[in-house]
C-alpha cells in the first residue's frame, strides 16, 4: 500500500518533533598519495616524521608477489614534498622491521627488529646500528614503541602481552628491558594475530592508551608517579586497532587495518567523534589509492597533516584460513604506498555524502 503525500508528510513532520533526524554520515575527507616507495620495496609498516620534519618508514619485508623477503631492513626517507631523500639498509638487522620513533631528549631514531626481538638504534643516513633494547623472554613480538615526558622508552609486545620499558640511553650493547606491565587484555586469539600494538600517553601522563588489533579494542592502563595501575578496556569495535597517536587535544586517532580508517576517538568518553578516508583500489599498476591495511599514524610537524602507512599486507601470507575482505586487494598490489590526510576533525554531517 502506497502513502499519500500528505501522510508521508505528517511522518516526516512527527520526526522532526522527536528529534529523530535522517542518517547522519562521517564526512571522510579525502586521502591523498603522498609517497611511492621504490620497486621492489616490501610493505611500509613503521613510520615516524623525525626533527628535520621528513618522514621516515621501514618495511615488513613481505610482499605480495614474493612473500617474505630476506634481510637486512629498509628504512625510507621523504621529504615534505614525498619525493624520496634516501634509502638505507639497515646493518646487522632482519628484514622485518615494525615501529620506529625519534627519542624526545637525544633524538636516537630508535627501530624495531621485529624478526630479532631487539630495538636498534640507527644511523638514519647510514643505516649503521647498534642494539638498544633486549628482552630477557623468549617469544616476544616487539611492535610499537612511544615515549614519556622524561624519554623513557615503552615498547609493546603483541605476543607476551607485555608493556616493556627501558631507560632513555643505553650504554654499548644496549639495556635490558623490564616488563611495566603485563596483562591478558594486551593479548589475543583474534585476527590479525597481533595484541598489543600502537601506544601513546595522554598530555598529563596518567594515562597510557594501548591498541590491541586482534581484539579490536584500545585498552588504557592508567598511570600514577610513573607506576601503571591495572589496565581496562576503553573502547571496543575498532577493526583491526593498529597504530595509535594522539593529538594536542588528547584524541586518539586509531588506525583501522582491517577496516581501511581512520577513528578518532575522545579520549575521556570513547565516543568516536570522526572517521577518516577509506579504500578506493588498486590501479592497473597495481598501486593502492587511499588507505588499503594502513598501520602507522604520525602528524607533520606543523600539525596540519597526518601521515599513515599503508602495509597492504595479505594476511593469508602467515595463514590461509586468515583471509579478510581485503585479501584479493591486497594480493594485486605492486607498489607500496604512504597516504596524508588533512589532520581536521570535520562534523558528522547529514546525508550519505563525502564532500572534498
């Protein structure tokens, strides 16, 4: 039976005075191609911008054409305009390297060697290294790493379930990492097989904020005088919580790998106040536009810009049975890829619409 259009009226009416208005849509904005690593290049995982305001990405040495690839790591420089600066083999590591950062007190750009459980401290324009970072327990999956106000560094271990820690500087031969914090929330049975991933503290410092991809949760472990109190899960539902990065007003912007997005997310509620970017293919070049398994988040110097890593990784590469919707995209890609977006968190607008 067909409405009139005075009835449909009258119900269109009767919503307005419950205040019940049409779907409301994220306004995503637009990702933009920053930079095209070299041929050959394996998928970019970690990504800092360092001092000098260039960025700076390592890869995870897999591949969809060739699968892992053997060692020593890469480590890629761009400039602020995307164009390639350098790149360098990073001596003495595997080929698998995950998240990197510049150390806020000596400025040491620090790199994990995911394939040997160690953090590396590296020349960014030689590549030469020299270990930082060991942990005295086998099986560990070092991932992300961040640092507090006095440069102490906090590394997550996706496997262990550990939040490891250690001092700002090592002697030679590097330091022995203790564990801050240890908990099944930081573990996983889930899809990807990673726990604990990105991290960032809030500006006070009492609050360090840990994504854990399998799970799809961020969990805070709250912090007082340097010692952490017991960790809770803050927020649920995001797809494949990766990188994590938290602007100047305390909002975490969560990469979602699994969900090609950015979520930004109030940092005292866990209400998501925006949804950035998504996937827009693979050209015949076998190029990703927008976002395609983005891992690592980090702002411009300025500001202005976020910068994110797209991995692209195949998941079916560790396992068959983890085929995802993004699989089959995955598998066509033969460039890597380093997405920006504009670091603005737009209003939630009606309509389905997703202005520029």
């Amino acid at each position: 039976m067909k409405l009139s259009t005075i009835a449909l009226a009258c119900i269109a009416f009767l919503l307005t005075m419950l205040n019940l208005s049409p779907a409301q849509a994220w306004i995503r904005g637009s990702v933009n191609l920053f930079a095209v690593l070299p041929p050959g290049s394996t998928g970019p995982e970690g990504l800092a911008v360092g001092p000098d305001g260039n960025v700076y990405v390592t890869t995870f040495g897999f591949n969809a054409a060739g699968g892992p690839a053997s060692g020593p790591g890469q480590l890629y420089v761009f400039g602020q305009n995307g164009k390639l600066i350098r790149q360098v083999s990073v001596a003495g590591s595997s080929s698998r390297l995950l998240g990197i950062g510049f150390q806020p007190t000596t400025h040491a750009l620090l790199v994990i060697d995911f394939g040997n459980a160690r953090v590396l401290k590296v020349d960014p324009n030689t590549g030469l290294s020299s270990v930082f970072m060991t942990v005295p327990t086998a099986g560990a999956g070092l991932n992300a790493l961040t640092f507090d106000a006095a440069g102490n560094v906090y590394v997550s271990d996706s496997f262990l379930g550990i939040i490891w820690k250690t001092v700002p500087s090592c002697p030679p031969g590097g330091c022995t990492a203790t564990a801050w914090v240890t908990n099944a929330l930081l573990t996983t049975t889930g899809v990807p097989p990673f726990g604990a991933n990105g991290l960032g503290f809030n500006k006070l410092g009492d609050a360090l904020f840990v994504a854990n991809t399998g799970n799809d949760t961020v969990v805070k472990i709250p912090v007082s005088g340097g010692t952490p109190g017991t960790p809770a899960v803050f927020v649920n539902s995001i797809n494949g919580a990766d990188g994590l990065v938290l602007d100047s007003d305390d909002n975490l912007w969560v990469v979602a790998n699994q969900a090609d997005e950015i979520v930004v997310v109030d940092s005292t509620t866990g209400k998501a106040i925006a949804k950035l970017g998504d996937f827009n293919g693979v050209d015949k070049e076998g190029v990703p536009h927008g976002f395609l398994f983005p891992a690592s988040p980090a702002f411009s110097k300025d500001g202005n810009f976020l910068y994110v890593s797209n991995l692209a990784l195949d998941l079916r590469l560790f396992d068959q049975t983890f085929k995802s919707v993004d699989s089959e995209w995955t598998a066509q890609v033969k460039t890597y890829t380093i997405s920006r977006i504009t670091a603005r968190i737009p209003p939630v607008g009606p309509g389905s619409g997703n202005p520029d």
